[in-house]
C-alpha cells in the first residue's frame, strides 16, 4: 500500500472515550494499525463525554446528539486528536461539519443477550416469572420486550458494564439485557445466558460494529484507515444508518434493524416500536449491496408510510416532557 506521507511521519493521535469497552476496542485499533504501519507512532488520547458524566438520568431524557461522542469530535475539530474510535451504535447519523466516517471494522455479533441473576439460571426470556425485573437502558429493547413479554417488569440501569453487572449480581434486578459484543469484547462471555434471536429483538443501528472518525480533509488518515475497513459490515451498516437517519431517529428512539448480505444481495429489516410495546411495525427489502444506503432510505419510506411517523412523532413528544 502507497501513501503520501510528510516526512519524518506524523504521529498520529487516536481519540477514545476511558471505559474500559472503549479502550478495549481503541487499543485493538491501535494494534491492527500499528501492524500494518510499524514505522508510525499511534498514540491514544482519552477523554469523558457527556453520556459517561451524566449516570443518573435515563438516556432518552438526556438526548443524544453526539452524547457519546462531542468530545472526541471537537478534539478532532481543533487538530489536537487525528481520529476516534467509536462503537458504531453510538455514532449519530448525522455528523458534524469537516467529520466524516473514515471506516468500519469487522462485525462482531450485534445481538442482544439475556443475563441473568443466579436465581434464574434455569430460565429463558420466555421462561422468566411474572414481574421479574429486568433491566435496559434502551427504548428499542425495552419496546420489543415489553410487546413479546408483557408480563415482565422493566427498569432503568446506567453505568459501564461492570458497575450494571454488580447491580445485577446483588439482586437489584432479576435479568439485563446487554450487547453480545460488548461482553465478548470484555471476555466476558460466559455472562451470556441466551443470545436474544432477531425475530425478539432487531439489534440497534451499527451494534456490533466499529466506527472510525476522522476530519474529511485528512486525506493520509483516509487512506491509513482502509486497511481496517471491513466492506461487507460497511454495506450492512451504511444501510442501516441511512435506515435511522431517514426516519429522522437517535440511538435512543425504538428503532431496530437487522442486516444479511449473501454475496452482493443486501437484506434489510426495519422495526419502529411505540415505547409501551402495543404497536409495532416491521417490514424488510432487499437489493444490491452496492446500493445500500438507497436501501435503507427506501425502507424508512416504506414504515413511515406504514404510520412509523405517528409513533415517533407521539415518542419525541413523550420524551420531551
């Protein structure tokens, strides 16, 4: 691979946000780079953001432009970072003037898990008793939940993985649900008690994947950045963030999505739920990979027309109280 480069090298500044998720997944970024370009120096930088400060208020209420990435972006924007690792869900659709996405990586597994307090290792979502507590801090998984399993309970969890999980283990809640990857990537797979199938739980927007930041003028950091791009995960997700965007939803609206790619075939399927669970519309289309993003566009046109819009129209209003 041919780059342009200044001379000697620049070092290059990699933007993280400082839990331990966040910079499992920078480090291996730094890694895979550092592999391919031993000559360079990546250096991380870290930093908090607003969602990582804010832990005592429900997600939704907060809102989330960029609550999970200002801070690294502006970092960016003021040339004192190169570019940010961000799980790809966290990402908004809409990005920041002079930013753009630079790469996606590889997919891990963009379910969603069920894990269970010690009590119930013997039980299944469907299994779970009457009332049983469980807890999420996302509207799309408490919808899709609260529409198959309305006999359970559901309550508001915040806080990184581990402090959740001691929340769980002490008995505050009966079950939580996580992200497949989240736990993989922490080695924490044997938390893992069911892996929630998609005909319960569509996955959020990009779950899974990673998402590289960087400034759309920096054409070296462009460049360097493909050799982690992982196409197919791009397709998939590209196709799911146009899928969002035209439905003008955040990471914390019920919106749901599930992607497959046989060969150059894309399938997407879409979900908008009503936050109590009652209505929920659904649909999938398919087409070429190479047209991803029409996909998704064509997909949220299709909900929309289907009343997508009246439940996220009744959602925003409830939020904003």
């Amino acid at each position: 691979m041919s780059l342009t480069v200044s001379s000697p090298p620049r070092t290059i500044r990699i933007a993280s946000r400082k839990s331990q998720l966040a910079l499992v997944q920078t480090y291996w970024v730094q890694e895979q780079l550092q592999k391919h370009f031993p000559g360079r120096t990546f250096e991380v930088h870290t930093m908090s953001t607003q969602g990582d400060k804010i832990l005592d208020v429900a997600l939704a209420k907060i809102g989330d432009k960029g609550l999970f990435t200002k801070e690294l972006e502006v970092g960016m924007l003021n040339n004192e970072t190169d570019f940010a690792v961000h799980s790809l869900k966290d990402l908004p659709t809409r990005l920041p003037q002079g930013l753009v996405l630079g790469c996606v990586t590889a997919r891990e597994n963009p379910a969603d898990a069920l894990v269970v307090h010690e009590k119930h290792k013997d039980k299944q979502l469907d299994t779970l008793p009457e009332g049983a507590v469980i807890g999420t801090s996302s509207l799309r998984r408490l919808a899709q939940l609260r529409h198959h399993f309305p006999h359970l309970a559901f309550k508001d969890i915040r806080g990184n993985l581990n402090t959740r999980l001691g929340k769980l283990d002490a008995g505050e809640y009966d079950a939580l649900i996580l992200a497949v990857a989240g736990l993989e990537r922490l080695g924490m797979s044997d938390r893992i008690h069911q892996v929630i199938p998609s005909e319960v739980s569509l996955h959020a927007v990009g779950q899974g994947a990673l998402g590289i930041e960087c400034r759309a003028e920096d054409s070296e950091i462009i460049e360097i950045l493909q050799v982690i791009q992982h196409q197919p995960t791009a397709y998939r997700c590209y196709a799911e963030r146009a899928f969002l965007r035209e439905l003008e939803g955040g990471c914390q609206v019920p919106i749901g999505v599930n992607t497959h790619l046989d060969g150059d075939t894309l399938t997407l399927t879409g979900m908008v739920a009503s936050l109590d669970g009652q209505r929920l519309i659904k649909d999938t289309i398919t087409g070429a990979a190479s047209d991803a993003e029409q996909i998704g566009i064509q997909l949220a046109q299709l909900l929309r027309e289907k009343g997508a819009k009246a439940i996220l129209d009744e959602i925003f209003a409830q939020i904003q109280r």
